[in-house]
C-alpha cells in the first residue's frame, strides 16, 4: 500500500510550535535518544535511509507505540525529484531502450519534463514547517514508511524518492528525523526503544541527549 496525504498539518502542532523542539532531534521531553548514524555517510549521503536500515529501523519502532497503524510522516519539500520539470528532466534523458533517428542526421524531438510527483492536491496543499524548513505531509501504517505513492517519470520509470525527513506515531511515543544536513538519523522516545536500538545488530547507534537537556 502506499501513504495518503494529509492535510490537516496541525498533528504536528505538538513539536512544530514546540521552542524547544530541535531540527536533528525533534521534540524536548523524551526520556531518551540516540543517533542512527546513515549507511554510505563516507559518500556524503545525507537525510536518508537506506531501506535495510528504515525496514529494521520500522520494525523496533512498532514495538513501541500503541498506534502503528497511524503514523505520520514527512517529506521535505525541497527535493528535485518532487517537482519534475527541469529538475529532474536530465535523469530521464538518456533513460530507456535506445533510439534511432529516422533519417540520418535529423534531430531528435526534445522530451517532455516529467510531471511533479503528486498531483494538485498534495502539491498545492499546506506544508508542516518545522525549524524553517517545510514538510509535505503523509500518514498510514508504519509499515508503509517511505511509499509515497510518487507519479513516475514515466513509462518504466520509477520515481524513487527520500525516506521520511520526520516521522512519528499519533500516540506520541516517539520521534525520527533525518535533517538533510546530516550523515545521522535522530530517534527519541522511551528509554526500552533506545535500549532495544542501542542492542540491535542491524543499526549503528549512539546514545545522545537533546539540546534542551544542557540548558
């Protein structure tokens, strides 16, 4: 199944008008946290998961929310791949089974931008902000973290987008941010969660504190 979008970005009024929420580490007041450090972070891959990692990652967090089957997530809105158009048009250039011109030397037609990747609705929606930074917003069961429901370029394309910048259940027992500036993920939430992340062999974690803890 895919998300849907959500509209209603006031969900998010718990941590969004929040002055002590933090941009890596979402929401002040969680018992604890730590950092999910990227795979590929020697890259310079930033703000995204690798699906191994949020598959393991979904897996823990299920087990600690009453409200797995609702949770929001979002997407941050500054990705060319949301946009299509020129953004995106040299990613689809070259894409495909090869072409030959009909006569010798004729030129090929120019192709047209993909489309965004969501229609009106999503792209012309409110944004969740969070710390200066805009979010399109999505909700459906944890286990669908990720699928966007993203238009394709086209015909064998497929539109591959960021894993969620923010995501956290409609109980409140956690929180995941992966800022776009980062090689690090931040998940805070009850002291089992971390305790369960910290054990698992899947995920490299580290135990952290919120910036608000040092004031």
């Amino acid at each position: 199944m895919t998300l849907r979008h959500e509209s209603d970005v006031s969900v998010g009024d718990w941590f969004t008008t929040d002055p002590r929420s933090d941009a890596r580490l979402g929401p002040a007041g969680l018992a604890a946290y730590v950092r999910l450090l990227l795979p590929g972070r020697e890259d310079g891959v930033e703000g995204h998961l690798a699906t191994p990692e949020l598959n393991r990652l979904v897996e823990v967090l299920a087990r600690h929310t009453t409200t797995p089957d609702q949770v929001y997530f979002g997407l941050w809105d500054g990705y060319g791949e949301i946009y299509g158009g020129e953004a995106v048009a040299f990613l689809t250039t070259f894409a495909g089974p090869a072409r030959w011109p009909g006569r010798p030397f004729r030129p090929e037609p120019p192709r047209t931008p993909p489309p965004p990747a969501f229609g009106p609705d999503v792209m012309d929606a409110p944004r969740l902000v969070h710390r200066g930074q805009e979010f399109l917003l999505f909700g459906g069961p944890l286990a669908d973290a990720g699928r966007w429901g993203a238009r394709p370029y086209g015909p064998g394309l497929p539109r591959d987008i960021n894993s969620p910048n923010l995501f956290w259940p409609a109980d409140h027992a956690w929180f995941v941010t992966t800022h776009v500036d980062e090689t690090w993920a931040g998940v805070g939430g009850s002291a089992p969660l971390v305790d369960d992340l910290l054990r698992d062999p899947g995920l490299e974690t580290v135990r952290t504190t919120h910036p608000e803890h040092h004031r």
